[in-house]
C-alpha cells in the first residue's frame, strides 16, 4: 500500500504577499480587496494585521500607503521587527505582480480560508470523541451503588428492618428456602 502524504492546511503566503503588495502599489485595490476578504482570511497573522493596518489607514484616516508609512504605523509590531521591518514592505511592493488581478487574489484567499475553516469544524468534530475514555457500562455502576447504599436490601438484614419485614396485615415475613415467606406458615 502506498503511503499517504502528510496533510497540511490550505494556504498560499505567494497569492497573500502579491495581495498586500498590490494594495502598496495601488491604494484603490483596497477596495475590491476589502469587499471579498477580512483580515483573518489571511493564514499568516502577519498579513493579516498588515491588511487590517492599511484598511484602517486607507478607508478612515485617508492616508495613502506606501512602504514607509505603513512601517512608520507598524514599527513597534514584533512580526515586523522579526521579518525585517521596512525592508519587507520594500520587498513586497517589489514583488507585486505589474498588471494584478486582486480579485482573483481576493477569491483565491477567501476560498483557502473556508477550506481550514472546515477542516478545523471537521477536527472539532472527529477529535473529542476519540479522546474520550470509554464508558463503563451504566448497569454494573448502579448494581455497584445499590449494594453499597441499601445494605437492607440483603436477606440477611430484611428482619432487622421493621417497615419492610412487618406487611401491613400484620404477618411477620422471613427469608426461608430462597424466598420470602410468612412467618405464621412455619413453626418457631
């Protein structure tokens, strides 16, 4: 039998790079951008926090996004000092294909994002069951308690019990040849 390749979740850092470099080239592909894909569509947190960054900065404070102002906004980000700070906003925009199509990018990132969404519903599903331990059966537990909580239960206690040895006509009942019987029928 062959061996089946190792699973790995969908993504595409290639199409989410050419994204955020489009937006760096041209501030209007925001835009279109905007109206298909959020922030967590994005697999990298990074990129996401940079497309939430230039969202905030192109649509409500109506700057325009270049590499510099995006990193004079971004500078104190540990995921920017990591990558390289202003240079990974230069490679990016660098990177951004001539004629983009961000729709395309848009779509490509929204459906890659439904497709882990799903996977992580399927493993929300499949996994806590087999994490369970298995059940013991209810039956024997119960049989279990009964012992244990109701020791009048045994014939050997039953007379020591009034209520349940005396029968409200008045006949004396005792444990005899594996049943209960009444105590008139045998003699003392």
């Amino acid at each position: 039998m062959e061996q089946e390749a190792y699973r790995h979740v969908p993504y595409d850092i290639d199409v989410e790079q050419a994204l955020l470099g489009a937006i760096l080239a041209d501030n209007r592909a925001m835009e279109r951008a905007s109206a298909l894909i959020k922030p967590e569509h994005f697999y990298d947190p990074l990129h996401g926090r940079i497309f939430e960054t230039m969202s905030h900065m192109i649509e409500r404070s109506g700057v325009v996004v270049t590499p510099l102002t995006l990193h004079a906004t971004m500078k104190a980000d540990p995921g920017v000092i990591e990558t390289g700070g202003q240079a990974y906003f230069d490679a990016l925009r660098a990177a951004a294909p001539a004629i983009p199509n961000i729709k395309d990018y848009s779509n490509i990132l929204a459906d890659l994002a439904t497709r882990r969404s799903l996977i992580r519903i399927g493993e929300d599903i499949v996994n806590p069951p087999m994490m369970r331990p298995p059940r013991k059966h209810r039956r024997t537990r119960s049989r279990r308690r009964k012992r244990r909580f109701m020791p009048w239960r045994r014939p050997e206690n039953m007379a020591k019990v009034p209520w349940i040895s005396t029968r409200p006509c008045g006949a004396r009942w005792k444990w005899r040849s594996g049943r209960w019987r009444a105590a008139a029928a045998f003699p003392a």
